[in-house]
C-alpha cells in the first residue's frame, strides 16, 4: 500500500471526528500512547495510533470499548465507520459489511452514509470471482453501486463507483458469454441463444456485444435458421467492422474482410479499466485470459 493510499485511508476514518472535537489536543511525539486515559478521546487517538500501525484489531477493540461505555459520545459514529473499516483493511470483507450495514442502521443519515454504502459495495467487489465461476459477489456489488448512486448521487465516490459498474457489468457479460458457449458446444441452442441474447439486452455497452453476436449468429445456424444466423454476422460487420469477430462473420457471408486495427487494440477491457480491476481483484492478465479460455467445461449457472 503506498504511502499516499494510507494517508487517505487514515484520513477517512479519522478526519471527521479530529474536526468535531475541536479544541480537543492531539498527543505529542512524546506521548506514551500505552499509557493513554481511557477517556473517549484517549480511546479514538489510541485507536487512530493503533490503525497507522497496521495493528487493526487493537484499534477495533479500542473502538468498541468507546462505542459500549460512551454510547451517547458524538465520536461513536466515527467509531463505527471505523470498526468497519479495520475489518476491511484486514479483508474480512463480509464481517466489514455487516458493521457497515450496522452503522447505517444506526446512523441512516450522516454525513459518511456515502462512505458506509461505498465500502459495502467495494467488500462485495473484492470477492468477484472469474468468470467460470460464481458471480453473486459481481450482482451484489453492482446493486450496492447503483444504490450509492441513487440514494447520495452527489457523492464523492461516485466516479469510483462508476467506474467499478462497468467492471462489474462487464465481468456478469463475461460469464454469459462462457455459459453460452458452455451450451452451444454440447449443443444445447436453446440455452446459448438465451445467454447470449442476454449479453445484448443486459449489458450493451460493455464490449461482448461483436462476440456474442457471432455466437449468436451460429446458435442461430445450428438451430438451422440461415437468415437470422446472416442477420447477427451482418450486425457485427455494420456495427463493430474493426472488432476481431467481423473477421470471423465475414468468412460466414462470404466476405473478405480486412481489419484496419492491430489484433488486441480493440481489448475488452480498457488499459484504465484493467489497472483498476488488476489492482483490486490482483489477478494478472494470463489468469484473466485463462479465464476466458479455461472455464468452457464447468457447467456453472
């Protein structure tokens, strides 16, 4: 973690508070934290000093100890965000959900309520799997996106948001996608027309539209209907002409097409986008190819 990522990290979970104490002093360099009154303030500082050190479970029970014996302390929400928030450093990600949850819960309309929903959303984003495999963790995350957005669109997380939706989104067509041609390879039309159909009406704009039209277009011919199978290699040729699959629908229709962009620029996943999701999901780009390529024999719903 760099240093900048945990100043900002210490920042959101002690910001708030530091400014509502007010005249409240901070210790000095010279301060025996060890020693520190277990008053309310000792208590949030000690845990402030306890968070910076990577020590997250001393802070969270420092936390607690505020919470339980000064209920009625105005730090008791900071503190909450910030039990939450030692749970996620830790990636425990559905223990820093549920103090999440039970800080909105208790606290529905504060000023960090944003945060509370962001953080929820990102714990679900965490756990997104590949996409041979289950992707409840990709739906929750997307709803928790979407809630931020519409209950606090004026958030300060809403670019981030934004930005992990269409990870996301792109992450649940993947997987139609496999599951298409899961079906279609044993072929199962009926199945794999509905999975890639679903790509289309579900998840436009997220780049699998050339692809699981071309599987589209032969789901179509394996059920022996040529002209709607011609329909769906036509679309991929009129709409995405430089993407890899108009290649692929022009050798269907007779066409010679030639591509007038370099194999791999036309990704998937775009540089910016990729960076993000590599850093969060810490995968490498041949674990995310072998992804694409490996989970055709895992009959995953």
């Amino acid at each position: 973690m760099t240093s900048r990522r945990r100043t900002w990290i210490v920042a959101l979970l002690f910001l708030g508070s530091s400014l509502m104490l007010g005249g409240c002093a901070l210790f000095s360099d010279d301060t025996d934290l060890s020693i520190a009154p277990a008053t309310e303030e000792g208590l949030f500082w000690r845990a402030n000093y306890d968070f910076m050190r990577g020590e997250y479970e001393d802070a969270r029970e420092r936390l607690r100890l505020l919470v339980n014996q000064y209920p009625e302390s105005p730090l008791v929400p900071e503190a909450r965000l910030g039990i939450a928030r030692t749970y996620f450093e830790e990636e425990l990600y559905e223990q820093a959900r549920v103090e999440y949850e039970r800080f909105l819960n208790f606290h529905p309309r504060h000023d960090r309520m944003d945060e509370a929903l962001y953080f929820i959303a990102l714990s679900d984003f965490r756990q997104i799997e590949r996409a041979d495999r289950d992707q409840t963790a990709a739906r929750q995350a997307l709803a928790a996106f979407k809630k931020l957005l519409t209950e606090v669109p004026d958030s300060s997380y809403k670019e981030e948001a934004k930005e992990k939706i269409t990870i996301a989104r792109r992450r649940l067509a993947e997987q139609e996608i496999l599951v298409g041609l899961f079906y279609l390879k044993r072929d199962k039309f009926v199945g794999a027309k509905g999975r890639f159909q679903r790509v289309l009406d579900r998840y436009a704009g997220t780049g699998w539209e050339p692809k699981a039209l071309f599987y589209l277009g032969e789901t179509y011919d394996g059920l022996e209907d040529k002209k709607k199978a011609r329909k769906m290699y036509q679309q991929v040729l009129e709409k995405y002409p430089d993407s890899d699959w108009a290649v692929e629908c022009g050798d269907r229709l007779g066409i010679k097409v030639v591509q007038r962009s370099q194999p791999g620029e036309n990704s998937m996943y775009p540089k910016e986008a990729s960076e993000s999701f590599m850093d969060l999901m810490k995968e490498s780009w041949k674990d995310l190819k072998e992804g694409f390529k490996g989970g055709l024999e895992s009959p995953f719903e």
